[in-house]
C-alpha cells in the first residue's frame, strides 16, 4: 500500500516508470491523497504510463495527472498506466489532463491497453488529448471487461472509432458517463453491455 504524501513537480528529471517491464509489474494499491503530479514527461517504445505495467489486483485512486505532463511511445501508452498484463485493476477518482501519444496502436487517458483481465473506473475523468494510429480512447483502451461509472471525458480522441471513444474493450459498462468531446455526448445513465471489435 503505497501513499503519495504531497504535491509532485517533477521538473523534466529522468523517471524510472513503477512496474517498467512485464516482470517487474506493479501489484497493490497507490493512493494519491488527492495529490497533483506536474511537469513528468516519459517517451519510450511499450507500456508507457506513470505505471508501466500493472497485473494481479490493483487499484490506483484520488491522482490527478496535470496538463503540464506528457507521456509517448509505440503501443500501449496511458497516462496512468501502459499495460495490464492480467487480474483486476480498479481505478477511483482518476483525473488525466496530460497529452497521451501512441504512435502505433493503443492510447488511453488512464489506461494505454490490457492483455486480459477486468478494469472497473468509478470518478474519472479525461481533459487531456488522446491519439494513436489505432485504439485510441479516452479513458480506457482494449481491455476485455470494463465497468464505467460517473466518469467523462472533456479532451480530444483521434484514432478512435466514432461509437467508442470514451473506452474500448470486448465488453462495456457505462452507467451515468459524458464524452463532452466526442460525437456521444452522453453515454447510457443506466448500466448496459456494448461490444466492441478489436
């Protein structure tokens, strides 16, 4: 269990992503306290996030990302996190305002992509931009099962399809989420299931 205790600007310095390889995945719970990260700017090739590859049950809540961050690589680019390689991941009172770039296939505003596993995402939100060649969303990227509530998204998409810009995955919950951005401006306020081709 992992507490950020202040404030972070981290002033361009070379950072060292938590989780950075498929075998040195992070597992546990960060608690941001409600606490701001600024000037952290990463560029790598895959899984690149503040957390480079999280697996197992893990939860990362109350962290706001700030619009002065950047994060950029080939494939699975978040601004939280870059990869989960399985488990259960659960995000709670995420915010994302950093620019997210992938120049291949899999961006998300929170989380760049999954190989399995289920992600549940309850007060997030994304005012950043999103982009890739492919897989682009913004908050979420190609993960089997996600469960979306009270979140929304205010920042630009591109690379997305047009019905599935706020999140992708092979099935979908939303219940009471905006895409202020995108072309839905409201998703379902009641649960339902939508399935998406990845």
């Amino acid at each position: 269990f992992i507490k950020l205790g202040v404030n972070v600007n981290w002033g361009g310095k070379e950072w060292t992503q938590i989780g950075y390889q498929t075998s040195t995945v992070f597992k546990g719970t960060f608690d941001g306290k409600e606490h701001v990260i600024r000037n952290l700017h990463l560029k790598g090739d895959n899984n690149v996030g503040l957390f480079g590859v999280v697996s197992g049950n893990a939860t990362i809540e109350n962290l706001t990302l700030d619009s002065s961050c950047s994060f950029e690589g080939n494939r699975y680019v978040g601004g939280l996190i870059g990869y989960m390689a399985s488990g259960e991941l659960t995000l709670h009172a995420c915010a994302n305002q950093a620019t997210v770039t992938a120049t291949g296939a899999h961006a998300g505003g929170l989380l760049g992509g999954a190989k399995s596993g289920s992600v549940t995402a309850i007060y997030c939100m994304n005012s950043g931009n999103v982009s890739a060649n492919s897989q682009a969303a913004a908050l979420v990227s190609n993960a089997d099962d996600v469960n979306i509530s009270g979140s929304y998204n205010a920042g630009s998409v591109e690379g997305s399809r047009s019905d599935k810009e706020l999140a992708t995955a092979r099935a979908l919950h939303f219940d009471n989420c905006f895409d202020i951005a995108g072309a839905n401006a409201l998703y379902p306020r009641l649960s339902t299931t939508r399935v998406a081709n990845n």
